[in-house]
C-alpha cells in the first residue's frame, strides 16, 4: 500500500498536475483544485528543457506535448545591430537523453490542457474557481465552494505566492532581482526555428521561442519597473518601442504584435525555501517552495523534478513520516537551490554588465540535470 490513499493538489500547473497524474495513475484517489476559471488562464507560453520533456514522457503524455510544441536542439545568438547578425549557433545540450530535443517551446495553454486531460484519464477529479480557505497541517481543509474533509497529504502547488504556504504560517522571502520582463503571444516567422537571444541595445536580454507551427513567444528584459500604471495600448506601445533595437527575425516578429491583450509584463523574483518542505501531512512543491527568474528555463522542469520524487516516494513508502520528507528535500533541496542560484548569477552578471562565465554556468547546470532527479 502507498503512504497516501486521498491527497488533495492545490494548483493546476506543472507541479500539481504532474503530481496528481503520477498518483492517480497508481490507484491514489486524487482532489485537483485551482484557483482560474479554467485552463485558458494559464499563461501564454513556456521554454521546455529536455530533463522536463522527460517528466512529461515519464507521465504518459510525449507524443501529445510533441504534437502541439516545437523541438529544437540549438541556441543563437545575435548582435544588437541593424542587421541582427547571427554571432554563433550553440548546439544545446540534451539533458533529457538523446531521443529528446534540447529544448521545446510549447503554449502554455494547450500544455496544460494536456495535462489535464491525462489527469481525467487516470482519475483525477478537477475543479476550477477553487481554493483552500482553511487548512490545518493534519490535512483537513475547508474549500472555497463550502466543502471540507480530511486528506492523507495535501499538496501545495499553489505558485510562487502560495496561500498554502502563508496558511501553514511560513515566513519566506520572495525578492525582486531587479529584472522585468515584457513578454507577447503571437504568429511564429518561418525565419525562427529556435531561441535567439540578443544581449546589449536597450535590453538586457531580448529573445524569442518557438511554440508551435504557428506560433512563438518574445520578450525583453529590462530593469524592473513599475509599470502598472499603463493601459493596455501603452503596454503594448513600450514593447515595441523596446524591441525596435533587434533585427534580424525581430522585424518580422515586431510587425506581428499588435494585439494588447497578449502583452504582459512582470518582475524576476527569487526564492528557496530551507528544508523541510512540509509541514505534517502539507507539502510544499514548485514554485511554492522554489523560484527562479528564467534566465536558464528550469523553472517548469524543476516544477516536474518535484512532482516526480515526491510521486516516486510517496508510492514507495508505506507511511507518511519524518524518513519520507527527509528523503524528498535530500533529493531536492540542494538541487533546485543549485538551479536557483546559478539563474541568478547569470542574471545578476546583466545587471553589473559583468562579463562572467556563461558558457561554464550553463554546462555545470546542464550536466546537474542531466542526471535524473
């Protein structure tokens, strides 16, 4: 028998999701609630490193994700100039095995809808417009929609804001790292078939990803601001003011960005909470208990890291105690915080326009995670 019978997942992305799967898929009986609406809310699109599409292979759902996505096994990078001159092209490496691209970019939407419906596949019961109210660390809870009951584990995936976690009364410190970035949704140029980043200009970082056949996400980063005053048409004005320093696919891609409703911007923030990770039978996951700004786009293949562990020991154990949470943060902890920290260090050599060791940063993190969770 599991070390769990009911658990009830708070969240809907990558790390409760995945949760949800890997235990229902086993005979668990699993509650998902989120807080959106539904699955349309969630975000515009995400970069994929290989040890996520491994995760996602291992939760029954590749050949889906691969359908809808877009694979790549390189890196460019391009010159702040009037050409957008290709610097060099970067084999990346495969950190989830040689049968798995790189890299893919994917609508966040329709990866979450996949992930949901492989969750109904194996069980799991969904409910959107839902959330904790009151929570206590023997697992009972009262929900938003008036219901309550008492759960073998609940599971806090709930963001990096999580209620979960100021209800459990833990005190962490979510940082601004000094970075905000202007992301937009839009139609995919046959002239990009992979990430190109562009250091310099106005910019710290601009950049784009392929998401689909028609599709691809571009940002640029620059110092965090208070932007919250601007409409819709402003918002959209100032990217493309800020992007007006890139060429190369840059012109084709600014011409496409017409659309406010699919520019938003937000502050890189930064945290880790110290171990334990749970609090009785309430556990922490994700982005709710570690955050990385996306500097070296682990935060979702971390999210599907913690999923995994926590789903494989969960299954392994015949009970819930101090020897099972023990093990999950000595497999996690130290990783995540690695992956953290080195996402910050490369952001923070942009901001003391610093020249540091990228290529040396990215190969000890790629050969970390490379390594299975």
């Amino acid at each position: 028998m599991p070390a769990v019978n009911n658990v009830l997942v708070v969240g809907s992305g990558l790390a409760g999701t995945a949760t949800a799967i890997g235990l229902a898929a086993h005979g668990v009986a699993v509650d998902l609630v989120e807080i959106k609406p539904d699955v349309a809310a969630i975000g515009s699109g995400i970069t994929l490193q290989g040890n996520a599409l491994r995760e996602l292979r291992d939760l029954g759902v590749w050949e889906r994700v691969r359908a809808e996505g877009f694979g790549f096994d390189s890196l460019g990078l391009r010159a702040p100039d009037p050409a957008g001159t290709l610097l060099v092209e970067i084999p990346d490496a495969r950190t989830g095995g040689p049968d798995l691209p790189a890299t893919m970019g994917m609508p966040r939407p329709a990866l979450a809808r996949i992930l949901l419906d492989r969750a109904a596949e194996t069980g799991v019961k969904t409910r959107f417009g839902v959330t904790v109210t009151e929570l206590e660390p023997d697992g009972s809870v009262v929900l938003s929609d008036g219901s309550s009951g008492r759960y073998d584990l609940v599971v806090g995936a709930d963001g990096i804001r999580s209620s979960v976690r100021r209800m459990l009364g833990i005190e962490l410190e979510t940082r601004a790292t000094g970075m905000g970035i202007w992301r937009a949704f839009g139609p995919r140029p046959a002239s990009v078939t992979r990430t190109d980043l562009f250091y310099g200009g106005p910019c710290y970082i601009a950049g784009y990803c392929p998401t689909g056949e028609n599709s691809l996400y571009a940002y640029v980063v620059e110092d965090a601001q208070d932007r919250s005053a601007l409409t819709p048409d402003e918002r959209l004005a100032t990217m493309r003011e800020l992007a007006a320093a890139y060429h190369g696919p840059w012109d084709e891609i600014r011409e496409t960005l017409t659309d406010p409703s699919r520019v938003n911007y937000t502050w890189f923030e930064t945290h880790v909470l110290p171990p334990p990770w749970n609090r009785g039978r309430v556990v922490l996951i994700g982005d709710a208990a570690h955050s990385c700004p996306p500097t070296l786009a682990q935060g979702g293949a971390q999210a599907l890291e913690d999923a995994a562990v926590l789903t494989e020991l969960l299954l392994a154990a015949d009970k819930l105690d101090d020897d099972l949470w023990r093990a999950f943060t000595d497999r996690r902890y130290e990783r995540a915080k690695a992956v953290v920290d080195a996402s910050n260090q490369l952001g923070r050599w942009l901001l003391d326009h610093e020249q540091g060791d990228v290529p040396g940063l990215m190969g000890r993190v790629a050969a970390l995670v490379t390594q299975p969770a």
